[in-house]
C-alpha cells in the first residue's frame, strides 16, 4: 500500500500496515496510483504537477504541469496511458499521458471543457479505450481516451443527492455497469450509454463501492456491506 500523510512525504507499507517505507522525493501528495505491473507510482502533488515515480530507483521519473487540484491519476489497465484530473477556479479538465517504457509521459489530450469546476475522480474501463469521470456537479462522464471526444453525459440524482465530491465510480469486471456510492444512495449505470439501470438505498450511507467477481463491496458510514447484482 502507498499512502501520502498530510504534511509529510509518500510511504509504502505493507502487511498490517506496519514498519514504513519513505519514499524519497515523493511529498505533499495529493493522490497517488500504482501502475498495473507494481513498477511505477503515479502521484499529484501540492506544486501543481503530476510526476512518475520509479519504485526500484526511488527516484522521480518524470512530471508534468497540472492544474491547481488534483485529486486523482489513474492508470489504463495495460499501463500505457495516464488520467490525471485538474481544477482550476474557471474550469477543469483531465490530462491524459502516453507512459513511455522509460518511464517518461507524453501528452496525448485533454478532455475539456467539462460541466463543473472540480473533478473528483477518473476510472479507465477494463477494456481502457474510455473513461468515466465524476465532476462536482454530480454528472458521469464516458470519454474516448485518444480523442477526448464525449460520448455521453448525464446527470445522476443531482436533485435529490447532498454534494458527494468524495465519491468514486467502479466498473463491473465485464465493464458493463457503473455503480456509485451516493450517501445513502447506489446508483447503477449502463456504460454503454450513460442511462439509470437502478437506485438502491443503502444502509448506513453508501460512501465507496468496489466491483470484483462477486457481489459488489459497498462502504458506509456502519460497516461494510454487500450488494448482488442481479
């Protein structure tokens, strides 16, 4: 596990979460991702960039520009590109980078404008051609990858769901549902156009979901719970 405590640098810990391991260079996180072979950390940091992190050299491999909030990057599922989500006060966009075998980033694209000024978060699907990208006005956005072109948006219970920038979209294994915890909500999507397939109370308050090959792991505010998807 990668953690980035507030005020201090980037640490790997592993089994029970115990004996530290400072990552040297890596500070004032504020997010941070492993590349899908466990090679590379991506990490935004306080200083407005988006840098690679190299974890056999310990050393930083590359950065970029970014914006004045970033609060996630995330990996394709081959390893090869890079999402990095920016916020400005006019606006937000995602980033999106070429990762080159070296361990460098070449800028591919930026998916913009997009409708709200902060972006809590992007997932690549499992097929990684889109992404779904979550903004603080509670729509759900799929993206061509290459082209930043949008396929669809929607807005999910904006009128009936309290502020939950905190939230994170998950995708089934089979990438055909987008479930998202909304407090007390989840909400299920069809990824193939955006449209509501459910809406399902949650008690406690759904406040994280995580899709494997089962049942569908939903955090709250009481507990861990489970939820089939029929």
């Amino acid at each position: 596990m990668a953690v980035a405590p507030v005020g201090a640098g980037a640490e790997l810990r592993a089994d029970y979460l115990a004996t530290p391991r400072p990552l040297t260079g890596l500070g004032d996180v504020t997010a941070l991702a492993f590349s899908p072979d466990g090679r590379r950390l991506a990490a935004a940091t306080d200083d407005e960039r988006v840098v690679l992190y190299d974890l056999a050299a310990r050393r930083v491999t590359a950065g970029v520009e970014a914006g004045e909030r970033n609060d996630c990057v995330a990996f394709s599922p081959d390893g090869t590109l890079l999402a990095s989500t920016c916020s400005f006060q006019a606006g937000a966009h995602v980033r999106l980078d070429r990762v080159t075998p070296d361990g460098g980033l070449e800028p591919v694209t930026e998916i913009e404008p997009l409708d709200g000024d902060e972006i809590p978060a992007v997932v690549f699907t499992p097929d990684g051609r889109h992404l779904v990208i979550w903004t603080g006005r509670h729509d759900v956005l799929l993206m061509a990858d290459t082209r930043g072109a949008v396929v669809w948006q929607r807005s999910v219970n904006a009128t009936r769901t309290p502020p939950a920038l905190s939230s994170r979209p998950c995708l089934t294994p089979d990438g055909e549902t987008i479930a998202l915890g909304l407090d007390g909500l989840l909400v299920l999507l069809a990824t193939r156009d955006g449209r509501t397939l459910a809406v399902l109370p949650v008690d406690g308050g759904a406040r994280s979901v995580a899709a494997g090959p089962g049942p569908l792991l939903v955090g709250t505010g009481s507990g861990l719970r489970t939820v089939t998807l029929s």
